[in-house]
C-alpha cells in the first residue's frame, strides 16, 4: 500500500523541483549564440538582480514579511564593495573580496532590517524597511569620505577573465545559477515549508515546534548576504554610483517582481525579475511609465490573479478530483510510527485564567496518562479550549502549573511544546492551504530532523536524510488516517473532513506522547466519525494519551477511559464515563435528561 | 531669535505630522485598514493648491475648496479600488499591497503630469504677520480646526456616533443596522480631505513637492504607531513632539543624525510595546 503511494507519483517532485536552474542554465547558457552585446547586459542586470530577488523571495515569498524596502542592504552592498575595492576606508582590497566583505556587511543590515518583524505586524514592519532605504541613502548622501557623496564612487573593476562584458556576463550567471540552486534546495527542505507555515497557519507552525525568530534570523542574514553580494556586482556594472542610483523604484521593482511571479515559486518570481528588468529596456517611451505599470500589475495581482504567474503555471492542480472520496483510515499501521511507547504523565494542578473580568479557566485540576483516552466535555464558554491552550503553551496562565513527569513547562513557549511530544489538532483545522497535503503533514515532523539550514542550503548529506525520512514517515501517517492518495494535492482542495484527518497524520509526525484534539468530530459524517472513533482508540492503544475535547457525546462514551466535565471554568465532574453519565450535576449542566 | 524658529518650525511641522497621523486613523477606524495612500493623499493637497490658485490664478478660497473635493473624490477612489475589494480577506494583508500600488501610482502620476521638482505654492491670506509667519501658523490651524471638527462630528451628530460605533465593533453595528458601506466610503472620503488640508496649509512651508509624499508617509505614521492605531490624541501629541524633535535635532546635529535618530527611537519603541505606548495589548485567538 505504501509502496502504491510512492509508486502513484508521491514525491516525483525532482524534475520540477530544479526547474528554475534548468530553466536559467538553458537561457542563460545560450543568450551569445542568439544575442547581442546589448542583451548581454540587459542580461547581466537581470542575473544582478535575481540574485538579490532570489533571496528576498524565501522572505516575502516563503516566510510573508512584507520587506518593501531592499533597496537599502543593494546600497549598502554597492558602497561597501566600491569603497573597499577603491581604498576609500583601508588600503585597496581585490574586488572578489570587496565582494565578500559586502556580503558579510549585506547579512548584517539584513538582519537589523529584518529584526522588526519578529514583534512587528505586517504595515509596521513594511514602514520600518522604507524607513531605513531613505536613511541609507540619506547617509549615502551625507558621508562624503567613504561614498563620495552626491558626486559618487567609481564601483569595483572585475580582475580579468571576468573584466570584459561577456566575461561579467558568465560571473553574473554563474552567480545566479549557484543562487537558484541553494534556494531550490531550502524551498525543498523543511526550512522552505516551515517558512510557509509561519506565513499561512503560524499558530499551527508553533504547535510542531517551529521557532519563528530562530527560522527568519537565518532567512534575514542569507537574504541580506546575497542583497550585499548583488549590490557589489550592481555597482560593477553601473562602474559609477551615486545615490541616484538606487531610487525607491527598485526596491518595488524586486518586491513586485516576487508577488508578479508568485508567493512560495522560483520560477515565478524570476521570471517576473527578467519581465521587469526588460520591459522599460525594450520599450523605450515606457522608461518614464514603468513604475505605474509595475503598480498596476501589483494591483491587477492582487486583485485579480494572487497566485501570481507561478500559479497560471500549475497545470497539476487544476486536474479534477474524485468526488467520490472516502477516508479509510488503516490504524493496524500506527506501529511503524508509534513505535516506542513512553510512559508518561501530564499534569494540570489548579490551572487559573482570566480574560479581562471572565474567569475562563478557575482552578482546574487535571491528570493525563500515556495509553489513555480523556474526554473532557462541558457547555460553551467552560473552559475546554481554554484549558488545550494552557497545555500546549499558547496561553501562560495566572496561577497552577502544567507538568510533564514532574517538569514543569508552564512557563516554555507554545514551540518548545513538540520537544515534550505534545501534539495537537485545533477546532478551525489550521494548514497550509498552497501547500501539498503531504508537505502540510511533514511539517508535523520538524523536530525529527537534524540538519541545520546551511546543510539544506547546500544539499548536504544530511539533509538528504532528513527529507527521505520525513518524506516517508508523512506517507505512513497519511496512510494510517486514510489519505495517502490525495497526497500530492493542495491542501486548500480538501473537503472540511478531510482537513480533519489530515491535522491528525501531522500531529502523528511528532509521534506524541500526548495528543490533544479540539473537536475533531465536529463536520464529519456518522461513518466519519466511528472511524474517528477507531482510530483514536487505536492511537491509545499505541501508548499514546489522548485529550478529546468534543461534544458528540456518544463518540465520548464510546471511547474514553476517563472523562471530566467543566462548567464555567471549573471542574464539575470526574470519573468514568458510567460515573460522570449519572452525575446529577452533569445532567443538570450538560447533558440533560 | 534662534529658540522661536525652532518652536515654530516644530510645531507646523509636527501639525502637519498629526494631521497625517489622523488621516491614517479615519482610514483604519472605519475599515482596520492601514493605507500607504495618507502621505500621497497630503502631498497632492500641495500639488493641487499650487495648480489651481498659483497656476490657474484662482482665487484662494475657491482653490482651497477645489483641493478639498479633489481630496474626498481620491478618498472614495481609493476606498473603491484598493480597499473594498480585499476587505473579505482581512487577514491576509492585501490592503498592504493594493495600498502600496495606490500610492505609487499616485506619485508617478504626480511625476509625470506635475513636476518631479519642488513648486513654490502661492500666499494665501493677504496680509503678513510681524512676527510668526502664516506658514507657520496655518498647518497649526488647520490642525486645530480638525480636532474641534472631529471632536464636535463624533460628540454632537448621529453619523459620528455611527463612526465610533463601526470603530468600535463593525460586526455590531452591522447588526445594529448601521449603513457600514456607506459610513465608510464617508470616512474614506473624510481622510481624504483632512489629508489634502495637511498638504494645503503645509504649502508654504514644505513647497508643493512630490518628495513630500513619502516623508509624509513615514512620519505621518511614526506618531500614530506610537501612539496607538486609532487615538488622535496620540497622533496630535506625538506629532508635536516629533516634529519638535526633529527641528532641535536638525540644529543642532544635522539632518541625517535626526533621521536616524527618530528612526532608532521609533524601532525600539516599537519593538518594546508593539501595541504602541498608549495602545493596550490585544489577546491572541487559537
């Protein structure tokens, strides 16, 4: 069965998955047969500003920060490199290491430019990069010595092979290509989808134990460094700069070409650099319209096509789907994955919250146990969620502790909650919609992995491993809950139902010691949920202990060794689903008569 | 001599920062949307006030009041174009972008057809002052003369309660029965005007200048984000004194020292309380 998954074209993805190398090899590498001397630096331009773009699309692409104001790490790249290589601040250094230099410089202000979107919402942290391009420039004007000021430097000469205009060319492309292939690699790796999840489902991102500053600290500092590198090379071509050159109309140009070209693509976004790059090159009266026209795409896209030109290009999805579908789950499998049972106990001891005035959770006491199944049940508004968010660390609550075998971790981030093996499914199923089923359930095993990000970046042996071991294990997982078949497809074409189990084989991925479902009977048809039903038992059984928060009381007696009942945030009832179903409270409250 | 060039200029300056500032607010009260189009929107009030009075040879007020309708056509324009249609995915954040191309092609435009260089804009009241020039005190004014409107609009009339009650809670007052649509294409249309009076009365300070747009922008924001999104208390107090700062700065370190300077400041304090200093934090929803 597992082997039908991987054989009916689950992860195939090689071929399109270097296709922007392949693609700018074959242009790239045959542009002198068919051009001339101009193309080759219009060329070099767009090569010049990929590699900036490449790197700035895992930050606006991938990871959703809306960084409008690049521009500012190009400047400062280009007066790093000229200023090294022409002995303005130490003696004159070689242009490659010039290069270098401002390529450590660029990951340094990519980081203080990025620093803001740890804490700041999307139109601050947007402000925050357009504030800094204007003072950048603004120095660039102001420091004489160094930049020359409004008269300008001389940009760094390329040593010879790479000093004559084909010779650039080749550097540049050589360049490019190397780019494309590291961001190839981090788009296939678990930091590409986990900069995904932070973008479209971060408080899920958070429950499987992605860190978010930890992850764009790395996106900032690589991104900043290829900004450097291609303002180095931009100062190369232009061979004068001065601050004119770098006007707020480039930075919308980059960042116009990555939403153009598609959020979390290559190919997209590179192909949107070259179409604006070329257009006001080829169409000379347009020169003085470009900026409007790139504002009228931005505007078109966003209205019109969101999914940019990498989604025109998606022939794959637009392929009906079965509309007969069923989900069979096939629990007998849980083995491959829960195959190391832990003892384990998690412990609630008089939880207190408060939201404002309302006490939302008012002194619960609560005990877990591995190989368990617990419901907890009660009306709206008593403090089930509530009680699953203090669990899984969204929420630090004013008084109680949760511990786990006597540690306490009430005090540790929702991330740090997937190192404990607590996992979780939510009410409103959280995934990543663009993403495939099957990446949205290998974000699940993040924390399985070992390779750090320059280990993906430069397709390490390491990383190989992790992704051949996450990728199997997903397709386990999507087999155990019924849907290996619809493995390839983007999760946003999935019925609700679907979705459910989906978070299911996710939370699986973290092979918990402890797996809290919100609700997850909630939409699904009768056979749905004895299914359901099935497979939670199944899960238990397996060793795992099991917090079902669910209002289907029938599934809760079904199935649950202990249940507790909360009403206005205090803990009514406990016991065994014979004990609570004729606690007179409990009728009264709840279930009625 | 020295002192009273400083406060004068910091206080228009920084009027015309707070007015900005509110532009932003009435945008965001009605529709919780931050819009890149307030700086544009202002820098046009000093584009068009030059056009129609100095190069068209109006007369004053007739200008002033052409300015204003220009101002709350664009409002509504930009209400239509790029705010309506990305409303349903709030949380998205396309308004980031659609707002964005709105504001750029407004100043493309504004390069193209007006000038790409500082037009000096003409006197607007005929009579000189001995000692605090009208370049100073009209941003000041029409600050002023804002606050009171808003203030009597949202205390006193039946429509501004209807605005505060969308601020407040827009699912309610839809249920309520409240016109939401209508109430905030006036608001747009509103922000739109109060935008272009910034620009107007700034004339003659800060010229009729495309390069106002983005400083506008900027720190039209710094006060409101500091501030909290929504208060103009905040935006009034922390444009004075941002514009303040800036005048002594300029003084006394040089233009590039008080750029960075607001620039740091307004980071760290972000990053400290990102709610803004007066804003109150709001509870995450899982």
């Amino acid at each position: 069965m597992i082997l039908e998954a991987q054989k009916a074209g689950v992860g195939t993805g090689k071929l399109e998955a270097w296709l922007p190398v392949l693609v700018l090899a074959i242009v790239g590498g045959t542009l002198p047969l068919w051009g001339d001397s101009f193309f080759g630096l219009v060329a070099s331009r767009v090569y010049i500003y990929w590699v900036l773009v490449a790197g700035l699309n895992l930050v606006v692409g991938f990871a959703g920060q809306l960084a409008i104001g690049w521009v500012s790490l190009l400047t400062i790249g280009a007066y790093t490199a000229s200023a090294l290589a022409l002995g303005r601040v130490t003696p004159e250094i070689p242009t490659f290491l010039a290069l270098a230099a401002a390529g450590v410089l660029g990951a340094v202000f990519g980081l203080i430019a990025g620093l803001p979107a740890l804490r700041l919402r999307t139109f601050y942290f947007a402000m925050t990069t357009l504030g800094l391009s204007t003072i950048v420039t603004q120095i660039a004007l102001a420091w004489k010595t160094v930049t020359g000021g409004g008269v300008g430097i001389q940009g760094p000469a390329m040593p010879a092979p790479f000093d004559s205009s084909w010779g650039f060319y080749f550097f540049c492309l050589g360049l490019a290509l190397f780019v494309t292939w590291m961001t190839c690699n981090i788009s296939a790796s678990r930091y590409g989808r986990s900069l995904v999840a932070i973008r479209d489902a971060e408080v899920a991102a958070e429950s499987v134990g992605i860190y978010k500053p930890k992850l764009l600290v790395s996106v900032f500092l690589f991104s900043g460094a290829l900004a450097g590198v291609a303002g180095g090379l931009f100062a190369s071509l232009q061979s004068y700069i001065t601050p004119d050159a770098f006007t707020f109309d480039l930075s919308v140009l980059f960042f116009i070409a990555i939403l153009i070209g598609g959020r979390g693509s290559i190919l997209g976004p590179m192909i949107g650099t070259a179409i604006l790059t070329i257009l006001p090159d080829f169409a000379a009266p347009l020169v003085q319209w470009s900026t409007f026209l790139y504002a009228v795409l931005l505007l078109a896209i966003v209205l019109l096509v969101p999914g940019g030109i990498a989604d025109l290009l998606d022939f794959k999805n637009r392929r009906p789907l079965d509309k007969h579908r069923e989900i069979r789950p096939r629990p007998e499998l849980l083995g491959q994955i829960l195959s190391e049972p832990r003892k384990s106990e998690l412990r609630l001891k008089n939880i207190v919250l408060s939201f404002g005035g309302v006490r939302a959770v008012d002194g619960v006491d609560l005990d877990i146990h591995t190989g368990e199944v617990h419901g907890l049940i009660g009306p709206n508004g008593s403090g089930k969620t509530t009680t699953l968010n203090v669990i899984s660390g969204y929420y630090r609550p004013q008084e109680g502790t949760v511990s786990q075998d006597g540690i306490d971790v009430t005090k540790e981030g929702a991330h740090t909650r997937a190192a404990h093996h607590i996992a979780r499914t939510f009410q409103t199923p959280r995934l990543i919609g663009e993403s495939s089923v099957l990446e949205n359930v290998m974000i699940g095993g993040n924390i399985d992995a070992s390779g750090t990000f320059v280990e993906s970046l430069m397709a390490l042996p390491r990383h190989w491993r992790d992704e051949a071991h996450l990728r199997e294990n997903a397709i386990t997982a999507l087999t155990i809950v019924g849907l290996e078949r619809l493995a390839n497809v983007r999760a946003d074409r999935l019925q609700h139902s679907e979705l459910r189990f989906v978070e299911i084989a996710r939370a699986l991925m973290m092979k918990p010691s402890f797996l809290l479902l919100d609700e997850p009977a909630a939409g699904l048809s009768v056979d749905e949920i004895k299914r359901l039903g099935a497979l939670i038992t199944a899960i238990s059984k397996q060793g795992t202990g099991v917090l079902l928060v669910e209002h289907h009381a029938d599934l809760i007696f079904d199935i649950c060794d202990r249940v507790t009942v909360l009403n206005l945030g205090k803990v009514l009832a406990s016991g065994t689903p014979d004990e609570v179903r004729t606690h007179r409270e409990v009728v009264n409250a709840y279930l009625g008569a | 001599m020295l002192v009273q060039s400083i406060v004068s200029n910091g206080l228009a300056v920084g009027a015309i920062y707070a007015l900005i500032g509110i532009t932003y607010n009435v945008m965001f009260s009605a529709s919780r949307v931050f819009s890149f189009t307030a700086g544009s929107v202002g820098m046009l009030g000093g584009v068009f006030g030059a056009i129609f009075i100095g190069q068209m040879g109006m007369p004053v007020i007739i200008g002033f009041l052409l300015t204003l309708a220009v101002g709350a056509i664009l409002g509504v324009v930009i209400e239509f174009v790029t705010v309506r249609p990305v409303l349903k995915s709030l949380d998205q954040h396309l308004y980031v972008l659609s707002t964005l191309a709105a504001a750029l092609m407004i100043q493309q435009l504004t390069a193209i057809y007006f000038s790409t260089d500082a037009v000096p804009f003409p006197r607007v009241i005929p009579f000189e002052t001995a000692f605090f020039d009208q370049k100073f005190w009209l941003p000041i004014l029409a600050c002023i003369a804002t606050i009171v409107g808003l203030e009597y609009l949202f205390r006193h009339t039946l429509i501004g309660r209807a605005f505060l009650a969308i601020a407040e809670d827009n699912y309610a007052a839809r249920a309520l029965g409240l016109p939401e649509t209508r109430l905030r294409i006036a608001s747009y249309a509103l922000a739109g005007v109060i935008g272009v009076l910034a620009g107007f009365s700034a004339g003659q300070l800060m010229f009729a200048s495309l390069s106002n747009g983005p400083l506008y922008n900027f720190y039209g924001f710094v006060p409101v984000a500091l501030g909290g999104m929504g208060s103009n208390r905040g935006a009034v107090v922390g444009g004075l004194a941002l514009g303040l700062f800036q005048q002594v700065a300029n003084y006394f370190f040089g233009g590039v020292f008080s750029s960075v300077a607001v620039f740091v400041v307004f980071i760290i304090a972000l990053l400290a309380r990102p709610e803004g200093l007066a804003g109150a934090a709001t509870a995450r929803r899982v």
